[in-house]
C-alpha cells in the first residue's frame, strides 16, 4: 500500500506524501456519521435493552426483535430514529479525535521502510486514541443514552429532549456542567478495551488478509477485516459498555445517585439480574456494532484513496 502511494507521489524526504492532519481528523469523523445514519435504529435497541429490568430477574424485552417491534408499536417508525442527532454528535466528536489520533500515531511509528507497527503497539495506539476520544464525546454520549432511554419512560417521567443541543443545554442548566461528563471513567474504560480491539485487530486481520495473497487492497478486504473485528470488539466491551450505559441514564434517588461507579454497577447486575445480563442485548450490540465498523472503516478507506488520487497523485 505505502509502494503504490509513493509511485509518483514522493515527497522531497523520499517518504510517500499523505493528506494533512486535519483531513484524516475529518474523514475520521464523516465515516463514523456516515455509519451511524445506517446503525442508529439498532443502537436504539441495544440501549433499550440494556437498561431494560433494571435491578430485577425480569425483562422488559425477551428478544432483540420483541424490542425493536414493542419500540415501532409504541413510538412509530421515527422512534426508532430518536437520538439521531446525539449519535451523530457522538461521532462528529469521539470518532473524530479517535480515528484521526490513531492515523497520526501509526503513520508516525511506520518505519522508515514502511513497516508497521507490531500488534501491542497497535493496541497501546488504539487505547490512547479511544480514550483521548471518549473524553471529548462523553457529552454527546449523556445525550444520546438519555434520548434514547426516554422512550421507554411513563409520560410524566420522560426528560422530552428536542434535540441534542437542546439536551446539552437543559442538562448544563439543570443538572450543572459536569453532568456533562458524568460515566466518563466508565465511558474511557469502554473506548480503551473497544479501541484496542477493534483498531488494532483491524489493522493486524487487514495486514493478515493482505498476506495470505488471496486478498488484495479493495472493499472486500476491508468488509472481512472488520467483521473480524467487530467480533473480537463485542466479545470484549459489553459489560464495560451495560456499566456506562446505567450510569449515564441514572438518576437521583433521594440526593445520591443510583450507581457509585461503573464496578457497582456490575455487582448489582450480577446479584439481581444475574451474570449473563452483562451481556444483555448481545445480539443488537453485536448487530450495531459489526456493520458501524464495517462502514467506518469502508468510508475511510474510499475517502483516503479518493483523497490520494485527487490530491495527492502525479
């Protein structure tokens, strides 16, 4: 790949050029939205479930499909749809600095010779960018939990966000300006374990891909390394994400908070819900999350390569 950039495309110091900093931070972000136009529905359903039988046995939902049909019964076609603007921000703000970091940092410790970095330094790449990222997206993270959980609220208890400026705003007025940032421990663990796996199992099972000689550089190869790793990314974060998710969408009960921290959280789904419920709404985490890292990263890789023929070629 780095052969095929430089053809023509050198710079003075002999190393392929590449588009500047403030692109990649760019494209990093318009992929993450791109994706999440197409997964926002499931990322609905994801939440919805997992803060359904809160603090019991029971279930408000038995299925991802039981919840996804209860949510377009009860709230029609655009509730399946709330939280978009959150969602959006989320990734206008955390993909952004994530993906834009991490480009930054591996092309920085690509060898002279354009070998890549090793897996652990990919991983160690990875946690920075996402936790750096998720510090920067937590609150459009609050917004989009909250949006998304109102739904499933009685009438009189629903928070009636418009929109996600309209949900920061009344959350800095109401609740003070660090409720902004409230779950961000738990929310930078989360991006720490996604990022290292998803990240850096991309790019290792992309590299692994293109050695195996039955790959080459195109869309193909870049749907199977993110399948890959989406599957090793779903398999590590859900009970760090069920912990963020709780905390962020809790409220005061009598002046203190429901949750102590993200650790309370898991001692109290696994004594009243039981320990699989850790992994509640696997199937619609796993449905959101595999195709949003499918079309993150198919997004960047056609706006890179558009970016290189248009700019950078000749």
């Amino acid at each position: 790949m780095a052969a095929t950039a430089s053809a023509g495309a050198g710079g003075m110091d002999g190393k392929p050029r590449t588009s500047p900093k403030s692109v990649k931070f760019l494209f990093g972000g318009l992929a993450g939205m791109g994706a999440t136009v197409f997964v926002q529905p499931l990322d609905l359903v994801k939440n919805r479930m997992q803060l359904s039988g809160e603090g019991a046995k029971t279930r408000e939902y038995k299925t991802s499909f039981h919840a996804l049909t209860s949510i377009l019964k009860a709230e029609g076609l655009r509730g399946i749809y709330t939280g978009l603007s959150a969602g959006l921000l989320r990734q206008a703000t955390y993909t952004t600095t994530r993906l834009g970091i991490y480009t930054v940092l591996f092309e920085r410790l690509t060898g002279a010779d354009g070998t890549p970095p090793g897996f652990l330094l990919k991983a160690l790449i990875g946690m920075t960018a996402g936790a750096t990222g998720a510090f920067v997206g937590t609150p459009a993270e609050v917004a989009l939990i909250r949006m998304t959980a109102d739904g499933r609220l009685p009438a009189d208890q629903r928070r009636g966000y418009k929109n996600v400026f309209n949900a920061l705003i009344r959350i800095t007025r109401e609740e003070g300006v660090l409720t902004l940032w409230r779950g961000c421990i738990p929310t930078m663990a989360r991006a720490v374990v996604v990022n290292a796996a998803q990240l850096a199992s991309y790019s290792q099972s992309k590299q692994f891909l293109l050695d195996s000689g039955y790959f080459s550089d195109n869309i193909l190869c870049h749907f199977c390394a993110s399948m890959i790793s989406g599957l090793v990314t779903t398999a590590a974060s859900m009970p760090v994400d069920i912990a963020k998710t709780r905390i962020q969408n809790m409220r005061m009960i009598d002046g203190k908070p429901e949750y102590k921290n993200g650790l309370d959280v898991l001692f109290k789904v696994v004594r009243y819900e039981g320990f699989f419920s850790l992994w509640k709404g696997f199937t619609p985490y796993y449905a959101r999350l595999g195709p949003h890292t499918v079309l993150t990263f198919i997004f960047l890789e056609q706006m890179n390569k558009a970016y290189r023929r248009l700019f950078l070629s000749g």
